[in-house]
C-alpha cells in the first residue's frame, strides 16, 4: 500500500522556487528519510503534505486512495511534529497534550499512554518551560501520536540535541516502527537516517536527486581493503590490476578503488603478481560517502 505518494509536487514564492517538482513514493511500514542540507525544501515539503501549505503545481496522493479534493479526511489518519515544538510554556506536559488531546477529539486516557511512549512519565507534571530540548521534543512526538496515527511524520526530530537526547529520539522512531507504523522523517543528519530508515530520498534546493532503500543506496562494494606483509609490492600490483581505477596506502592497508565488486578476480590476481594478502575486505559505503558524492557542487574548472 502507497502512504504517500507526489507527482510533480511543487511551491513557488513570488519567483523563489521552494520546491521543484518531486515525484516520490513511501510505501507502508516504511521508515523514510527525506535527507536534505537545510533550505533545500524538506520543511516546505511537509507542509504541503499537511496542508499547512498549498501547492502551486502537482498532486499528492494518501492512504492510495485520497487525492487533492479530499486530503483534509486522509490527514486525520497522520500524526505530525514541525521542527520547533509549539506548546504552552507554562502549561505542564500533561497539560498540553490535554489541550491537544481536546484538538482532535482524543479521549484523555490516551495521553498517559503516550507519555509513557516517549519516557516522560515522571516530568509530566513539570512546566513545558522547565524542559530539555529532547525532552520537548519527546513531547511533541507523544502529541503527534494522540489518535493513534497510521503515518508519523516528523521534522527534523533529533535537530540541536546531544548524543544521549539523539539516542532517546532514535529509540523512539524505532519503537514506532516496530509497531507497524509508517515514519517519514525529515532531516540533515546523516548518522541519525542512516541508523533509522529503511529508505530514504535526497533533496537537494528543491529537487530530489536520488530515491532507493537504505541498503541499495549503500551496497555493492566499489572498493576493496587489502593488506599484505609487504605494503609496497602490494600497492605496485593492486596499481597494475586491470580493474583497479586507483589504489593508495592508508597506514598499513591499501585501499583499491574499482570498476566492480569482483574482490575475488583482484585477489587472483595479487597472488598471480607474488603478493599473498593477509586481509581482504570490500569497503562498505556509507550513507555520507553516498550524500557527499550526490550533493557535491560541480568543480568550475578555473583556478583560485
């Protein structure tokens, strides 16, 4: 089942181009990052999704069955944090998600439920003033998931926190996931996407430049690790390999860049060449390896 889908969606201010006509798709159970440097649309994007935002151009779809005429019915079905949470700063927690709870018409025994959700139990009681970053966070979470929502999204949710407070979001958007819900999550965390989401679309000033699972975008090894008792004869023959576009020594590996993934033809032939390794690896990209690339501004080719 297709949770969201966009076609051509996008938004346009008096000549700034905000978004620039996206397509994508997030199928249910999904935990889909939408990565992006900041002012690249992500936040515009998430407000048209919640109709905070009207469109100029293209078309949303929800639930695989609620077009643009009838998006208000779908989004009762959503739960959603902005990347500020927005609360009464001298209401207590409890008292907040009360004030939202009435909003959507919530039963109030939920809201225990979803204060416990997201660790709060024993500070609901304290002013929203008197929170933690993290912990206001955690408390928009718990908001957004009053009516039990099918999709959850979430803007940028680990944004200014320490290790810790990124650790509890973390745990949280996997505890939702386990559930079977489906997450869209935006963010320009790399570390925070690449250790939550099953798959992920990069967005870069307005435009998504790549879409794929997590594990596609960051599989099929281009690039072996290899070390031998003799470093240099193996960087000589790993250089002389057919396969081989560059080899270099790092401390005491040598790192192969090459056009496929074949580790078992470069081995025959370090062996063919005399060199016998002691370790031979494939160098798994990472999610930042793959950002960096994609992002990456074209060179100008002149001179400073």
């Amino acid at each position: 089942m297709t949770i969201i889908e966009t076609t051509s969606l996008s938004k346009r201010y008096r000549g700034t181009t905000a978004v620039d006509g996206i397509s994508f798709r997030v199928e249910k159970g999904q935990v889909f990052g939408f990565l992006g440097p900041n002012g690249s649309g992500k936040t515009t994007t998430i407000g048209m999704l919640l109709g905070i935002i009207n469109p100029t151009g293209g078309s949303i779809k929800l639930f695989d069955q609620y077009g643009m005429e009838d998006l208000h019915t779908a989004r009762q079905r959503i739960g959603a944090t902005l990347e500020t949470p927005n609360f009464y700063p001298y209401l207590s927690g409890y008292e907040n998600l009360r004030v939202v709870a009435k909003i959507k018409n919530v039963e109030t025994a939920r809201i225990d439920q979803a204060i416990d959700a997201v660790g709060l139990t024993t500070r609901k009681k304290d002013e929203f003033r008197k929170y933690s970053l993290g912990m206001k966070q955690r408390l928009a979470i718990a908001g957004a998931m009053l009516g039990d929502p099918e999709l959850v999204i979430l803007d940028e949710p680990a944004n200014g926190l320490d290790p810790e407070g990124m650790r509890e979001i973390r745990d949280i958007i996997l505890g939702l996931a386990a559930e079977g819900r489906t997450i869209f999550v935006s963010s320009h965390l790399l570390n925070e996407v690449e250790r939550t989401c099953t798959h992920v679309a990069i967005i870069k000033k307005g435009r998504i430049i790549h879409q794929a699972s997590m594990a596609s975008l960051t599989e099929g090894a281009t690039s072996a690790m290899v070390r031998a008792p003799d470093s240099a004869a193996l960087l000589a023959a790993a250089r002389a390999y057919p396969g081989a576009i560059a080899a270099s020594l790092e401390g005491d590996l040598v790192v192969v860049e090459l056009r496929d993934a074949d580790l078992a033809q470069l081995n025959r032939h370090l062996g063919e060449s005399g060199v016998y390794v002691s370790y031979l690896a494939p160098r798994v990209a990472s999610l930042e390896d793959v950002f960096m690339e994609m992002t990456a501004e074209p060179s100008s080719g002149v001179a400073a």
